[in-house]
C-alpha cells in the first residue's frame, strides 16, 4: 500500500476553490444586506420627515385666522403661502432653491425652520379650494431622473379648522 502524508496539489485547488466560491457568496449576502438596510433607513426618515411637515402644516391652516395675499415683504402664490394667527402673527411657507421653509414672524420673535428638497426630483405648491378657497394643500411632487412623475403627496387642511 502507498501511504501519502498530505494532499495533492488538485486537492488542495479544488478546497480553495469551493472556499473561494462560498467566500464571495457570503460577501454579496452581506452587500444585499447592506443596501437594503440603507434603502429602508432612507424611506423611514423620509416618511417620518414628510409625517412630521404635514402635522406641522395641518395644524398651522387649521389654527389660522386668514391667508392674507401679502404681508411686508411676502405675497402669495403657488411657492409662498402666508398664514395669518392670531397669537403668534404670521407664518410664511415658501420654496427657496432646495428646501421648504417655514418662517415665524411676530411678538419680537423669529423662527426658521427648513426641511431639504432634491432640487432636480421633488417641488412643492401651495394650491387652494373649495368654499372661499379655505381648503389649502401641500402638494409635493416628486420626479425620476427623467422627470416622469415619481409620486405625489398632498397634505391638506381647512383654514381656520373647518369648512362650515
């Protein structure tokens, strides 16, 4: 009988080969992984972020006296909207470059506050309706790279808190 004491250069190959093989296996498992956690972290802090500005903007409307047309330096269209309160003076939403801002002005105070557009793939109007034009949306539009519509997203409240 031959007795060998160790392995052949052809076994040797084939057990790196199969190492190599679950190696690169388990790298793209891990990689998927990775980006799928990264995908969802981004869809949570946008959908908690868009969650956060239409509560913002649903209780502003509703606690407004008025959405006057101007106010000092200020007029409304479809990227400015003014709301008047009777507490704390004016609040301004508008669209500056990438972001939506909204500005509190009254009683010696000035509070700004900025939430991030994707300039090239999202924008924002203001839009008003139904009886007297109390109703006012957010609409949020946002674009694919080719500028087809992605999704739209409207947040919508009743000036003053209801449409009686």
């Amino acid at each position: 009988m031959n007795m060998r004491k160790g392995f052949t250069l052809i076994e040797m190959s084939a057990i790196l080969t199969v190492i190599g093989v679950l190696m690169v296996f388990g790298v793209t498992m891990i990689m998927g992984t990775m980006r799928t956690h990264t995908a969802d972290a981004e869809l949570f802090d946008r959908v908690y972020l868009q969650s956060a500005l239409a509560e913002l903007f649903r209780d502003d409307v509703a606690s407004a006296e008025a959405a006057p047309a101007q106010a000092g330096d200020f007029a409304a269209d479809g990227q400015c909207l003014i709301l008047r309160h009777p507490e704390s003076g004016l609040i301004v939403y508008r669209v500056a470059a990438d972001r939506l801002v909204r500005l509190e002005k009254g009683a010696g105070k000035e509070l700004e506050q900025t939430y991030r557009l994707d300039k090239d793939q999202a924008s924002v109007e203001f839009q008003r309706s139904g009886k007297d034009n109390r109703l006012i949306t957010l609409r949020l539009t946002e674009h694919h790279d080719d500028d087809r519509v992605r999704r739209v997203i409207e947040f919508s409240a009743a000036l003053g808190g209801n449409l009686k």
